[in-house]
C-alpha cells in the first residue's frame, strides 16, 4: 500500500470533512481534522477568557494545554484536550468565528504546525484543513482544493448546524462570508489553492463522485 500524504484544503461547507473521512476509510488511512485543532485551541481560549490577539495568554495557555485525536469505536474520531472530550462542544458559531480570528495569529500556527507535521510523520493520513497544502505539507504527495458554489455552502452548513446550534439561513451565510474573508485575506497563510493542488468543485457533484474522482489521481500517484 501507498504510504502518501494527502492534504484536502478549501473553505466551509464544500464537503472536506465528509469527504475526507470517507476518504481515510477508503485508503486505510488516519484521517485528521486540523480546523478542529483551531476549534480546540479556541476553545480553550475562551474557557480561559482570552481575546484573540492576546498572544501572551496563548503561549502560556498552550505550556499547560495537550490536544490529541482519539479514536472511538462508538463515535469515531475525537478531540481531546488534555483529559476532555471536546467534539461536541467545538462546532458552535462562536467557536467558529473565534477559530477563524485566532488562527492568524503566529503564536497559534507554531504551536499547531508542530502539531501537525507530528501527525504526518508515518504518513499514510489524510489532512483536512485550509493551509495543509500551502503551508504545513508543502510537498505532500497529493493536494487537494475542494470548493462549492456560496449558496451551497451555506445550505450545507445550515443543515449541519441544525441538530446541535440551530441558526436561520440568513445568519449562517452573512457568518461564512465574513469568515470567508478573514480567512482569505490574512497575512498569515491565507486559503488559498497550492499552485500544485487539484481543484474539485462539488457543487454537483455527490460526495461518492468527489471521492471517485480523488482515488482515481491517487492511484495514479507513483
């Protein structure tokens, strides 16, 4: 079997995480979401009342604090800070947007870089995320760019936000145009596609066709 890494970049609500999930499964491979680790950092920042541009209080937040994955039989893939499951409580508006400010921060990204170049060590992963291809895995084997229409998007979102913090339509797209441009517009590596990455757009397309599509490049891979 390929030992490759395979980075999927793009913004929310294209289908990255169903996509490379299914993905993983597909390959045998570790999948790992690395906007959760923003997510986790955010959230630890918040339960310590930190403001996004305090990166004093962050660095001293992360010489006490350990993020991990773990996977669950029952529940699959989990967050854990330090002794804590926080899967469920990192997918909320607020996280998002707090996420989205913090993770420009350099402080954050040397933190989590580290992180996340761990993860890849044994290759055989795939990474989920918006820099994966431009910043921390710039000569992964495999890059990926996955977008969808706005509109799409947004409808995506609102459904996945339904059953653990609902919100109208209308909040959901004004939130993800305006971390839309947070995230494209910051100085410290903004989402964008790595000159190398293969674009899918999966407006129409189901997630089966987008996987098909990804195993067929990969195979190719020599």
């Amino acid at each position: 079997m390929k030992r490759l890494i395979i980075t999927i970049d793009g913004p929310s609500g294209a289908g990255k995480t169903t996509v490379s999930r299914m993905l993983a499964r597909r390959l045998r491979y570790r999948y790992i979401d690395t906007g959760a680790l923003y997510r986790g950092v955010a959230l630890a920042a918040v339960s310590a009342g930190l403001n996004p541009d305090d990166d004093n209080g962050l660095e001293k937040l992360f010489n006490s604090m350990k993020l991990n994955f773990v996977l669950d039989e029952n529940k699959g893939l989990r967050l854990m800070l330090n002794d804590s499951d926080i899967t469920d409580h990192i997918r909320t508006p607020e996280i998002a947007m707090f996420a989205s400010a913090v993770s420009a921060r350099p402080v954050v990204r040397r933190f989590l870089l580290e992180l996340q170049r761990g993860f890849g060590v044994e290759k055989k992963v795939v990474f989920e995320g918006r820099d994966m291809g431009t910043v921390v895995f710039p000569d992964a084997d495999v890059k990926f760019f996955l977008d969808a229409s706005p509109k799409i998007r947004a409808k995506r979102r609102y459904n996945e936000l339904k059953s653990t913090s609902p919100q109208p339509l209308e909040a959901v797209e004004k939130d993800m145009d305006r971390r839309d441009k947070n995230d494209s517009t910051r100085d410290i590596a903004p989402l964008k596609p790595a000159q190398d990455a293969i674009r899918i757009d999966s407006s129409d397309l189901s997630i089966d066709a987008v996987i098909e599509r990804m195993l067929t490049i990969i195979e190719n891979v020599s």
